[in-house]
C-alpha cells in the first residue's frame, strides 16, 4: 500500500490448528500501516479463545470483534470451517468497540447500552455502527431499537446475527479477547471518507396482503384471525405432511418467506426456525407486530442471485462517485439451504466479478442487519453490503 492511503484487507485460513489459522488470516488482511479494526469470521468447529490469541499475536492491541458463522464469504469462494479476517486501517478512521451481555429479556436496553459505549469519543463525518450478535437471541429488532433511540435516523446500522452452521445449539461472539454469547458486539466507525450500506433480496409478493391480527416475542399467532400457520399453508396449497411434520414445513417454507411490509420496502422473514405445530404460530424470532401487512414471497436462483449484483451496485453508487477501497458482504444461512452449495459458490463468484479486485468479507449469518431508513432494519433472507471509500 502506498503510505498515507486508507485500505481494506482480507485473509483466510482453512488450517485446523485454530491459533496458527487465526495468525495466519490477520497477517494477510493486514496489507498496510496503522491497522484500525479487525473483524473475523469463524467456522463454529474453532476454539475461539485461541483464534484470539492467534489474532493479538499478529495485531496487538488493534481493536478485534467477531463471531461464528455458517459459513464464511472471501475472494475464492464460500468456505466451511475457516477463519476468515478483514481488516480496515490507515489515515481517516475513527472506531470504538463495546460488547453488551446478558441480552436476553432486555434487548432494546442492550442496543443503547453498547451503542453508547462504541460511540464514546468516535468522531468523522461518515459514520456506521457495526453490530454482531447472537443469533438464538429473539426479537432481534429491540436490540436495533436500542441503537437508534441513541443514533436517531443518522447513522445506519449493518451487521449479522452470528451462526453455529445450523446446529441451533449455541452461537458466538468475540471481543476483548473473550467469548461471548447471549450478547452483542458493536464497532462505531467513524471515517473521512464515505460510508454506505444496502441491502437486496431476490424476493417478490405472491397474492393477496395479509393482516397480522396476533403476535408477541417474535411469532405470528394469527393472519386475519385464523391460526398463522394454516393461512400461510392454505394460501400456498402445501401437502397435508406440512401441516403436522415440522421437519416437511421446514423443507416447504425455507423458499417460501414471509414478506413484512416496513417503510423501505417488503421485508423477507424466515419461518423455517422453532416450528410451533401445536401452537399453529409461525416466525424466525425476528419482530412481525400486531397490524403489519404481510405477504407470501417466492424467488428463484436467479432472482437471488440478481440481489448480489444489486446490493452491490447501489453501495458503490451511495459513495458518490469516490472508489471504494473493500466491502462487508453478508448473506442469510436460510438462502444458503435454499440455493444450496452451487448456488452459494455462484453467489461468490457473481460477488467478485461485482466486486471487480475491490477486497470483500463477511459470513453466512442467522439475519442480516442493514437500517438505512426507518426504524427497523432485522432483515432473513437478503444479502447486506457495507462499502468503504
């Protein structure tokens, strides 16, 4: 790099030795001087205790937030059970980290608190708040509530709920040299230059609109006042297995998302998690309030796909002109088993030819975090770019 210039860097490990894969990925995204952030996305099979320390070997006291993934996104193609670091550095970058615990129950209360921790003494004209969090934590928006009641409508939000590569066991966070989960962790990015997020899915409405006439902590009770679950079968014409066999409404509803209408657009919401047969409820965890119109999405691999080409596009035209010098690029586990493993590697390849040599990084996530408008911004389904000038 040329000294004084800002840059991005990216590098990946796929050795088994968590430690040594961990030094190896932070001393390739490292491409130049005065590293200010490091983000890394880790296979759920590593020790995350040694992918730290095999991170502070390299960077020292460079700030490091993390997490684990169902898979991780880099030049070269999706990879399972890699570590995966990217790094941002050089003139013109102001950050501050902060990670909030015991979220659960307190959600909204959690957002603002780490969001007034990360922002502390953070300064620059363009700023992003970077937010990781636990993937099995519901209503995931309060946590997006708690930020915006401390940002307002000014600076967005991008991130990703965190992976455990579909186990729904237990997903992770790093920050401060520990592990963390049942938390969230934050970067306030601050930069002289310009920041932009966007967010795309391959989506479109089918039918008519259908009101939400129940709901609490992250489920639909019911659509028009009938049971959710059926409204959302009967509309779809589905085989009688889905109806009672959670595992036969898993494999019909993972292409088949709800769509929330929210102020920028219909938003996708997975229904293929908890899988509530006896309750008839419907829901990724993630909040569909009382009086929302919703509507059923379809896609296809092609439709998709398209949404790469286009979260990239808009990020790099939000910069106004100026190049961008690497991008966060994050996709939905739920996509993943929709289009599968050709599909996710066509994905990777349409993100480096969009890309076009400019570094990229990101992970397979269980939701994607993109508000750029509204209040709102918990997104299943949909691929979220951060681009940097």
């Amino acid at each position: 790099m040329t000294s004084g210039a800002r840059w991005m860097g990216v590098g990946r490990s796929a050795g088994a030795d968590s430690r040594a894969a961990a030094a190896l990925a932070a001393r390739s995204a490292i491409v130049g001087p005065d590293a200010k952030l490091l983000l890394v996305f880790a296979a759920i099979t590593h020790d995350l205790a040694a992918v730290q320390e095999g991170i502070a070997e390299v960077a020292g006291g460079v700030p490091v937030i993390g997490c684990t993934t169902h898979g991780e996104i880099a030049p070269g193609g999706p990879s399972d059970g890699s570590v995966t670091v990217a790094a941002i550095g050089g003139p013109g970058f102001s950050i501050g980290t902060a990670v909030a615990e015991h979220v659960a129950g307190r959600q909204r209360e959690a957002g603002a608190e780490v969001t007034v921790r990360a922002a502390e003494g953070v300064e620059g004209p363009y700023q992003v708040l970077l937010l990781l969090t636990d993937g099995l934590i519901r209503d995931q928006e309060a946590i997006l509530r708690g930020c915006y009641s401390v940002l307002g409508a000014s600076v967005p939000l991008f991130g990703g709920a965190a992976g455990d590569g579909w186990r729904m066991t237990g997903t992770y966070l790093m920050a401060d040299g520990k592990v963390h989960t049942d938390a969230v962790a934050a970067a306030m990015i601050a930069s002289e230059a310009p920041l932009a997020v966007s967010v795309r899915h391959g989506w479109r409405p089918v039918g008519e609109a259908m009101l939400v006439t129940s709901g609490a902590n992250g489920r639909v009770h019911t659509l028009n006042d009938r049971p959710a679950m059926d409204v959302y079968l009967d509309r779809l014409g589905a085989p009688p297995e889905a109806y009672a066999d959670p595992a036969a409404f898993v494999d019909f509803a993972l292409s088949r998302p709800l769509g929330v209408q929210r102020r920028s657009g219909v938003r996708a919401h997975n229904l293929s998690t908890e899988v509530d047969v006896e309750g008839r409820s419907i829901g990724g965890g993630s909040a569909i309030d009382q009086g929302n119109l919703t509507w059923i999405l379809e896609g296809d691999r092609d439709s998709i796909l398209g949404a790469v080409d286009h979260a990239c596009a808009d990020a790099r035209a939000a910069l106004g002109g100026a190049a961008p010098i690497g991008m966060l690029t994050f996709s939905c586990a739920a996509t993943r088993a929709v289009i599968g493993d050709d599909g996710i590697r066509y994905e990777a390849a349409r993100l480096e030819r969009v890309a076009d040599g400019t570094p990229f990084a990101g992970f397979y996530t269980y939701g994607e975090i993109a508000r750029v408008g509204g209040i709102d911004g918990f997104h299943n389904q949909t691929l979220v770019v951060l681009a940097f000038a």
